[in-house]
C-alpha cells in the first residue's frame, strides 16, 4: 500500500518536474518528436501506396468497362450508320450509344453527303460538344496511322481523364475504321472519385491515430527512461548534500540499471573515503588532545616550582648567582608562555571536539570590559566609549577571553591609544576595538582568524601563541554572534564584535547535542517565583 | 613565628609525584603546613589521623577518583575541599561542585592562585561579631557561627554558612552571582557561576523544608538570589 502511494508520490513529483523543465531540448519531447515522426512516415507511405494501387484498381477496373462498351456500341451502332449520315441519323445513333448500360454521354462526328460536318449529340444541345474534348485527344483520334506488321489499324482508341468544375471525366474517342464517324464519349467519374475520397479520408484518420497512439507510446517510453533518470538525479542531489548513504535500489539488467549501480559504486567508494578522512582528522584532533592532557601533568609541577624559582629572584635580589639570574628569569617567562600555549591548545581542542560549553550569567558588559582592561593593567592605553546599564546574558569567562585577546591584539599590532566602544543593536551587543596601527594589509585580512597564521614570515616568534584570535572567534560563535575584521577609512584595524544578547537558547540546544549533566546549572531554581 | 598566629594544615591529594613534590614545595613556602596522599584510600585514611583544616584534592585518581572521595568525606564532615582538576572540561566541574566541592582550580595552577583560593575557603569559618537573626523556622546565630532550624543544628560548610551569612544580611534584596563570587569565594571579575549555583542548591537541600520548592533562598530570574523571610 505504501509502495504504490510512494510510487504515485514520485510520479507526480516527476511529472511536475518535467513540466517545469519542458524545453525543446529535453528527452521527453524528443523522444516524443522522433516517435511521432517515424509514426508519421510509416503511416504516410503505407496510406500513399495503398491509395495509390486502390486508385488505380478502381479506376482502371471502370473504365476498361466503360471503354469496352464504347467501342461495342461504336462498332454496333456507328459503323451500321451510312458513310454519310443526315444530322438525324447521326443525333438517334448518339441517343441510342448513351442510353447503354454505362450511361456516357456520346458525340458522333461526321460528314454529310454534302460535305458539311454534322454532330449527333446525346445530351441535346446543351450536352456533350466538341469543346469539351481536349484538343490533343482530338487530333490523336482524328491522326491516321501508318498500317505496319505492329500497328494493324489506322485508327484506334484514345482515352484521357480531364477534371471539369471540379467532377473527373472519362473522356475517349474513335474513328469507325473504313470510313464512318468520329465517336466521342463523356464518362463522369465521380462515383469512383467518391470511393477513393472516403479511401483517402480513412487512411488520414488511421495515419492521425498512428500519430496519436506513437506520441502516446512515446511518452509511455520517455516516462520508463525518465522515471530511473530522475530518480539518479535526485539521488545525486542528495549525495552532494552530504548523505553519503544514498543508493539507489538497481532492477533490470539495461543500460539505466548499469548507470545505477555504477552511481552506487561510486557513492560507497566516497563514503568510504569520506569516513577514513574523518577518522584520520579524527585521529589528529584526539592526539592534539591527548597531547595538551599529557603536557599538562609536568607543567603543573613546573610552573609549581617556577613560582617558587620567581619569588626566590623577588625575594632577596643579590642572593643569586648573577650567572644563573638570567636563566631562572628565561625559564620562568618561557614556562609562562608554555602554559598559555597548552591552555590555548586545550581550548582549541575543546572547540574541534565540540565539547566547549556556555556558562551564561547576566553580566553588565560595561563592567565586564572595564574589568577585563583593569585586570591586565591595560587602563592607560584603552580608550572606552561604553553605554552604562548594558545587561547581556553570556558566558562572561569567553566574552573576558575575546576582549583580551582583541585588545591584546591592538595594542601589540596598531599601538595605543586603542577604542573601545560598545554599542546596542536590537538584540545583540556591538563591541568595537579600533586602533592606531598602520592597519592590516589586504591580503593578510582574510587570514587574520586562521590559526598559527604569521602576518609575514619575517616576524618569526609573535609573543601570542598564534590562536588568540582564532579562539576569540570561536568564543563568538559559540554564543552565536561574529567577529569581523576591517580596515578603519581612517586608519587603523577595526574588529567588531556582535554578541546577542541573550545566548541561553543555543546552550539549550547544545546541551542537548551535546553531554547530559543531569542538572540545569544554567537555569537553577525556577521554581521561585 | 613566635606569635599565635596558627598555621593551616592541609591534606594534599594527587597520584602525580611530580605535581606532589612541587605543590607541597610550594605551599609550603606560602606557611602551610602540608600531609600528602598518593591515592584517595590513603588520602582518607590520613584523614582519620589528623585533622586538617582543609583538603586540596586531585580529581583524577588511580582507585577511588577524586568526585567520589569528595563524597564519601560529605557524608560526616563538611571539611572544606578545593578540587584540582586536570580536565577543565565543564562536565567535570559539574560533577565536582555536585560531589560537594568548595571551589576548583584548574591544572596547571600557579601557587598564588591555589595559596589564595585555601586563604578565601579558610576564612569563611572566621566568626564575625554580633547578634543573630531570624527567618521562620531558620535561626542563624553570627556569633556562634551556628545555624538551627527548628531548634536542630544545621551542619553547614564554611562555604555554605558563609553563603547564608552574605544573604542573611541583605534579607530581601537580591544578589547577583558575580555579587556572591566576591563576597563568599572573593573570586576576581571572572568567577564561575556555577560555583553559586550548586552552593544554593546544596544549601536548599539542608535549609528549606522542600528544596524542590524553596521558600527561603529564592530565584531572582535574571538576576541572583535573595533571602526572604516565610509569610
């Protein structure tokens, strides 16, 4: 039952399709042409000879009759006339031929005893006459032959059909051989040409439905190609939307069959290429993981013992070897530098793997700017224009982890003064950090969120770890808000950052994709009132 | 060295050698007094022996892990636990304030940060002066630095009583998380939240008569919480 639904449902779905797409070019209508075009010549030809010999029959068949009765009643009746008839004579004999079985009309020519040409007519004077027999049949009838081994007579019988207002005629005529008179006759053909319009109006109605049955058949036949064609059509536009599942389901044994299975091959040799891709990114990602996790363990205990290093060159500066200062202080600032690199990484790694969290709280976005610049001592070399009272919920961890590294970013790229300006568009926060510097280079602007990417080649250690900006990104993203870069028309790189105001529903969404924690931190207690 | 000054004992627990020698080297030099553990068994058999007035514990360890040794010492005593977790994965923080954690730092920390999240946690025990007060059933004593409700002691942690205190003394007016993370953890600007969050809701769970329904420690949506007095 549902197969058959599913079935109508794809038909009709291809049926608009091809509507839609219907242009002389398409293998419907071609198919369709073709068909209708080997259907129209078969059904013409066969018709046009079939006419042809049934014409000929027909006619051929009348007129034998009607010729052999001529020239009986011509020898009967006008050779029993006297060499000279009278007018009288003449006009009975005439009257006498037509009124035979075959009712043709009768001209009888002759010369009288006075040597005046008289006509014996069958039809009275309105009725058949001289000028109504071609001239070219006249003179053949009238034109004495030479008498040889082959030709025995001098006179004989000529026939022509000529067409008078519209009705076909048989016209012939004679000669009574040893003198006697000319003998034309008029046989309308009408009754045969009736037959034969009826024959051809038969044949056009079968060629038309010829037509119609091919144009049908043709369809029938575009629609069994088409149907397969369509259905590798959208199963490819699946397969490019990333269902790399798609098969299609292969009958038959022809050629559309092959193209199927040929697709499916295809699909699950992608498939499979795609999936060792993933798992080697896979792998990647887990190893720079487990890397950062392994790196941590001796870092801990270092940085531990650094600090203990650090206080020991604070404390009691001169106690320590002058040799060895130095060293302590390298180790100590490089230890440093170590920790932001594998915190960084972690963080990068927690992105990839899809497991960083939002931890949303209602925080003051001007405090949290203030604070942020005032923790890193940064108040003598940020300008803030902030609007007060500009409350967003979002995660005030990754919102400190963005500024920092924006402002941190100017102020080592473009130099200070750099602004800070927070402004509110509908739902979301706008954060600008513009500063000084001599801007970012065109070509350098698209890079300038890629990881480890070095502006030249010639800066080979940058004091970031080369993710700064990289991660402020993805911090944007995770609270569904961006961060462009630009060049200020005044000088100087713009970021604008855009946070909405309120995240709480894409962690909503997130939590769950992503780990049950079982309970709502997020949301605690709103059973209150 | 000679005053009355009393020094902290802590009990550090951590698998890790390395991390163990250089925190004990470490918070030794900040005037701590430091027993160490290398597993959870003997972190809570050590314990038993002495009592220290603080535990820094390691959540990834061999045997008993961290969040369940944190459980298991909840159950009788309300001993102030600073978790050290190597994951700063959220799930992870989760589960530690769950288990009954104080506060968490994350690997790997600088001595400054630990020296003064255990100097926070530890003076959230110290009595402050005056008077008590009273909301419904619940009566907090400043003095003693008790709680009764219904005549019956509360055992509450430092971090919990001084959660309670900080509210108690502004009744009725709503404080935010950010607000609290200074008054009760004195966390910088970036304080985590949830620290807030799983504090009130183990303070729910000891306080209101239904902590499914709190009556005392209400939401503020949007903002904080706030102590109210029961009509």
């Amino acid at each position: 039952m549902t197969d058959t639904q599913g079935g109508l449902r794809g038909w009709s779905a291809g049926r608009r399709g091809s509507l839609s797409r219907l242009r002389f070019t398409s293998l419907r209508l071609r198919l369709v042409l073709v068909f209708g075009l080997v259907a129209l010549t078969a059904a013409v030809s066969a018709s046009g000879i079939a006419y042809w010999l049934n014409r000929e029959a027909v006619l051929t068949r009348a007129q034998d009759a009607v010729l052999r009765d001529f020239r009986q009643e011509m020898q009967n009746r006008a050779g029993a006339l006297p060499e000279h008839p009278t007018q009288d004579q003449l006009q009975r004999a005439a009257s006498q031929m037509a009124a035979s079985s075959q009712r043709f009309s009768v001209l009888l020519v002759a010369q009288d005893a006075d040597g005046k040409t008289v006509y014996g007519n069958s039809g009275g004077i309105n009725g058949f006459a001289l000028e109504d027999v071609p001239k070219t049949l006249r003179a053949a009838v009238t034109r004495r032959q030479e008498v040889s081994d082959t030709n025995k007579e001098p006179y004989h019988l000529y026939w022509q059909r000529v067409t008078e207002d519209g009705t076909p005629y048989l016209v012939a005529g004679t000669r009574v051989i040893g003198g006697g008179p000319t003998g034309y006759m008029a046989k309308s053909l009408e009754p045969e040409a009736k037959d034969l319009n009826s024959l051809a109006w038969s044949l056009g109605i079968a060629t038309g439905l010829a037509l119609i049955g091919a144009a049908l058949l043709a369809q029938a036949a575009a629609t069994t190609v088409l149907k397969p064609v369509h259905r590798l059509g959208v199963a490819a536009r699946r397969l490019g939307e990333g269902k790399l599942d798609t098969r299609l389901q292969v009958s038959g044994t022809d050629e559309l069959a092959d193209l199927s299975r040929t697709f499916n091959n295809a699909a699950e040799a992608l498939e499979q290429r795609v999936a060792e891709m993933a798992a080697r990114d896979d792998a990647s990602r887990r190893f720079v993981a487990d890397m950062s996790h392994e790196l941590r363990t001796p870092l801990t205990a270092i940085t531990a013992v650094t600090e203990v290093l650090e206080e020991e060159l604070e404390a009691e500066t001169g106690s320590m070897d002058p040799m060895i200062e130095p060293a302590v202080r390298l180790v100590v600032s490089e230890t440093r530098r170590l920790n932001d690199l594998v915190e960084n990484l972690m963080e990068v790694t927690r992105f990839d793997a899809g497991t960083a969290r939002l931890v949303l709280d209602d925080v003051d976005v001007a405090d949290q700017i203030t604070a942020c610049i005032d923790a890193r001592a940064w108040l003598d070399a940020v300008e803030l224009d902030v609007e007060r009272g500009l409350h967003a919920r979002l995660d005030p961890r990754r919102l400190d982890v963005i500024l920092a590294n924006l402002i941190g970013n100017a102020l080592k790229h473009g130099g200070s003064p750099v602004r800070v300006s927070v402004r509110q568009a509908d739902d979301s926060v706008v954060i600008q950090v513009r500063d000084h510097g001599p801007g970012i280079p065109e070509d350098v602007l698209p890079h300038v969120f890629d990881r480890f990417y070095k502006a030249s080649a010639s800066r080979p250690r940058s004091e970031g770890s080369g993710l700064g900006l990289s991660i402020a990104l993805e911090n944007a993203h995770i609270h569904g808000g961006e961060i462009t870069a630009a060049n200020s028309p005044e000088g100087g790189a713009v970021f604008t950052l855009r946070l909405p105001r309120d995240a709480s529903e894409l962690t909503e969404e997130n939590g769950e994709g992503g780990r049950d924690t079982k309970t709502d931190q997020h949301r605690p207690g709103e059973e209150g009132s | 060295m000679g005053q009355n000054v009393r020094v902290p004992s802590l009990l550090l627990i951590e698998d890790d050698d390395a991390i163990r020698t250089a925190l004990e080297l470490s918070l030794t030099r900040q005037g701590h007094r430091v027993a160490t553990a290398a597993s959870g068994e003997d972190g809570l058999k050590l314990l038993r022996e002495q009592r220290p007035d603080l535990i820094v514990l390691d959540v990834m360890l061999p045997g008993i892990d961290g969040f369940e040794v944190c459980r298991r010492i909840r159950r009788t005593d309300q001993l102030p636990i600073i978790l050290l977790t190597a994951r700063s994965d959220d799930i992870d923080v989760v589960v530690g304030l769950e288990s009954g954690a104080d506060d968490y730092v994350v690997k790997p920390v600088q001595g400054r940060v630990l020296d003064a999240r255990i100097r926070a946690v530890l003076r959230r025990g110290e009595r402050e002066s005056s008077d008590s007060a009273t909301f419904g059933s619940l009566v907090i004593d400043r003095s003693a630095m008790t709680v009764t409700k219904n005549g019956e002691d509360l055992q509450l942690t430092p971090t919990e009583l001084r959660l309670l205190l900080e509210l108690s003394r502004r009744p009725g007016q709503a404080l935010s998380r950010q607000q609290l993370l200074r008054l009760v953890w004195e966390h910088d600007y970036l304080g985590d939240s949830r620290l807030v969050d799983a504090c009130v809701q183990r303070l729910r769970a000891k306080v209101e008569d239904v902590p499914s329904s709190p009556t005392l420690i209400r939401t503020v949506r949007g903002v904080g919480y706030r102590l109210d007095t029961p009509q």
